[in-house]
C-alpha cells in the first residue's frame, strides 16, 4: 500500500515515520490497529440538531467512521459508529466535573464491564490544550497512558504515548468547507496504533474546546 502523501511530507521534512511497535496500542479492536500509516480526513458539519456530526474517510474516500450525537443530548453524548452503523464507542461526558472529563464505553452499554477509557483537561485553566487519557486499567490515574496537547485556535493536536507520538491532526482549510459550514481535520496515525481509538480521542477534544 502507497504511504499517504502526509507521511511522505513528514518524510521529507525529516520526521521519520515509526515502524510497528511490537505489542499494538488496541483500546478499540484490533482490526483498526494496522501495520501501515493511516491517513484519515475527518469532517464535522458544523449545524446540526445534534450540534456537530463528523464523517471519516480513509485516503481513497472510503468512509471508515460516523460520529454522531443523541438527538436531546447535545454535547454530552456521541456515538462512534463504523461504516455499516455498528456502535463501537458510546462517548460521554461526566456531569459537574472541573476538567470537563469524558468517558468512553465499548459498544451499546455504558457500564464498568464496557469502559474503555476517560479523558479530562490536564488542568482546569489552559491557555492551550492539553488532554490527559486514562485507560480501565489505570484506576489510579496517577501517570496518564496517553497525552494530548493541542491548540484550539489553530485546531491541531499532537497524541503522546509516553514520549512516543502516536497520532498527529492539523485542520485542512478550504473556501467551500467555510461556505458549507464543515470543518476538515487531516489525521496522521502511526502504524500499530488504534485509529478508531485516535478519532475518538479528536472528537473528545474538538467537543471539549466548542
């Protein structure tokens, strides 16, 4: 498979791209753990009754992903489906928490035996980003597993496992998404890391920052 032309940039600007880790970063499932970079383009329109919906699409258009919120909801649930309508992820948010944390949950059911991961500001006041992730396994949350800094005027993100980046977005800008009120986020996703996981953890900041 042809490496996406984002990869190829950071390529050439001297960004090598990582190899397959040995044990892959699954949260999801692992067939959204691929041994190949991913690039995704990730569009949310921006008026809707649910208050944002996004589309995914792979480098040749395919769609991959639906996010969409309940209807009544608003901005405190979103549905991470895949292409046939499969509920993968049940996204929430914690009501009356200071760093506006978010929950996540495996499919249909939102409960301890589904939970798969939280995700809250790293502070309560940021003049930037920065989210800290928490997986069901980490019931202490005292070290994060992964990390997101971000900036939400220039709508970018940098995902860190460790001191490893993961995952990369930056915001793609066009004249006819502004007319149609869509925005446009270009996704860099390393090779063994769970992409279903990484869109989810983009729309929890995107949401976050609205």
């Amino acid at each position: 498979m042809k490496e996406p032309e984002l990869f190829q940039q950071r390529e050439e600007m001297g960004y090598p791209v990582q190899q397959a880790p040995q044990a892959a970063s699954c949260v999801v499932a692992q067939q959204f753990c691929a041994r190949h970079p991913i690039q995704l383009t990730m569009q949310r329109k921006r008026l809707t009754h649910t208050g944002g919906d996004f589309t995914v699409t792979d480098s040749n258009r395919n769609l991959v992903f639906k996010v969409a919120g309940k209807l009544f909801s608003l901005h405190d649930l979103r549905l991470l489906q895949d292409a046939a309508g499969n509920r993968l992820l049940t996204i929430k948010r914690k009501m009356f928490s200071l760093h506006r944390r978010w929950e996540a949950f495996r499919g249909n059911i939102s409960n301890q035996q589904s939970y798969a991961f939280a995700a809250k500001k790293s502070s309560v006041f940021q003049r930037k980003t920065a989210l800290d992730v928490f997986m069901a396994g980490n019931r202490d949350e005292k070290l994060c597993d992964f990390h997101v800094k971000g900036s939400y005027f220039d709508r970018s993100c940098t995902i860190y496992q460790g001191n490893r980046i993961v995952a990369e977005m930056k915001r793609k800008y066009t004249v006819k998404n502004v007319l149609l009120g869509k925005d446009t986020f270009l996704v860099m996703v390393q090779p063994g890391v769970d992409y279903a996981f990484i869109v989810a953890l983009i729309v929890i900041l995107d949401y976050m920052n609205e």
